[in-house]
C-alpha cells in the first residue's frame, strides 16, 4: 500500500474525480473528521491534508506521493520528486489591482498583499521594484480596496472573487496546475507501486 497526500477542498475533489475515472474506486467519507481513508481495494491510503502542508508530508515521507499546486509548490520549494502534470486545478498567479495603473505611478516603492510571500518578492526583484510585502492568510482581494496594498499577488481561477471585488489582472506571472509529486527516496524504494500509480492516471 502506498500513502498518497491530497490537498484539502476542491483540488481534492478533482483528484479523486480524476482518480476515478481512470479505474480507482475512491470515496470520499462524508460526515467524518477522519483525515484519512482507503480506496476500495485498500491499495492507496490517502491524507487529507492543508494544500500547504501536502510537500511537507511528501519531503518527510509521510506519504510517498502527494498531489499539490505549482503555485504552492513553487511557494514553498520542497525537496521532492515532480512526476506528473495532472491537467486539474488550472489557476494563474497574478499581480491585480484597482486598474492598470495602481503602481505604475510609483514603480520604484510599493506595496504588495499576498499569501505568496516568495512569489511576490522574485516577481518584483525581477522587476526592479521595490515591494514591501503584506502577509495575509486569505480574502486578499480586500487588501487594495481598504488600501493596506497597491496590489496583490494571488491565484485566479475563475476570476469571480476579483470581478466581484472590483480588481483586475495586471500582469500574469506564470500559469498553475496539480502536480503529482514523490519522497525522493520512496520513488526508489516504491517504484513499482508508484509507477503501476503512474501508468493508471497517465
Ligand atoms: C483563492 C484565491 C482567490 C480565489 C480565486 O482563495 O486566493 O481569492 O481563490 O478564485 P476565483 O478566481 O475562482 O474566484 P480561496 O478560495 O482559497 O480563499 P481564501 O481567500 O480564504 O484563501
């Protein structure tokens, strides 16, 4: 058996859905606050984790194989084996703002929101900018509107959350999808697991 980190919501759901059509039988349980659970075969033991903590499981090889953003992944630069684009999950990471100008006025020192904080420092490092950055955990999108933020730098899906806030895209940084990652020394030691894993969802 193999254990497979996922991350809490509706990446987690995609994947299982995912999963499941490529022939794995999986079900999510409902009204239990157990964080793990078993496909019906009992060959895949499945953690239901925080999206953020997905590579932290993989890297201490508590799961040997985990599913997790690029955006995430690339916040938080695990020490992990990238296997697989999975094609779901697909957002882009962003800088928006009020309108298109919301720092062009003052490029050298501005202020950015975020959940990205290492994201958001490379983006405007490769820009010259100087962006003093605001740590937030989420609702982002209020941060211009209150103007604690020039901008921010945040994931857009469906482009509802900034629509209905009254922001916009300014620029995208780079574009996101699920990945599956492994234990850099599980890949070795599991290999024929994860690789019969591989060949299902390919
Ligand atoms: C994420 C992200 C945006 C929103 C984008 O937030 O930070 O706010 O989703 O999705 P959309 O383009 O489909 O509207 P999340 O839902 O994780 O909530 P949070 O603000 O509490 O982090």
């Amino acid at each position: 058996m193999i254990t497979i980190a996922l991350p809490k919501g509706r990446l987690m759901e995609e994947t299982i859905e995912l999963f499941n059509s490529k022939g794995l039988d999986i079900e999510i349980p409902k009204h239990s606050r157990k964080l793990f659970f078993y496909d019906k075969d009992k060959k895949y033991k499945f953690l239901i984790v925080r999206a953020q903590d997905v590579a932290t499981y993989v890297e201490y090889n508590a799961a040997c194989v985990g599913v997790v953003g690029l955006d995430v992944l690339r916040e938080h630069n695990n020490n992990v084996f990238e296997l697989l684009d999975l094609g779901i999950g697909y957002c882009k990471m962003v800088v928006a703002g009020k309108d298109v100008n919301c720092f062009s006025a003052k490029t050298k020192n501005i202020r950015v929101a975020t959940k990205f904080v290492k994201t958001a420092k490379q983006h405007f490092v490769r820009k010259n900018i100087n962006a003093e950055i605001v740590k937030l955990y989420g609702s982002i999108e209020l941060a211009p509107l209150l103007g604690i933020a020039d901008c921010i730098v945040d994931i857009v899906s469906t482009g509802q959350t900034l629509r209905d806030n009254g922001l916009e895209v300014i620029e995208e940084i780079f574009e996101s999808t699920a990945m599956l990652i492994a234990n850099r020394t599980s890949f070795y030691t599991n290999n024929v697991e994860i690789k019969e894993l591989l060949d299902k969802i390919q």
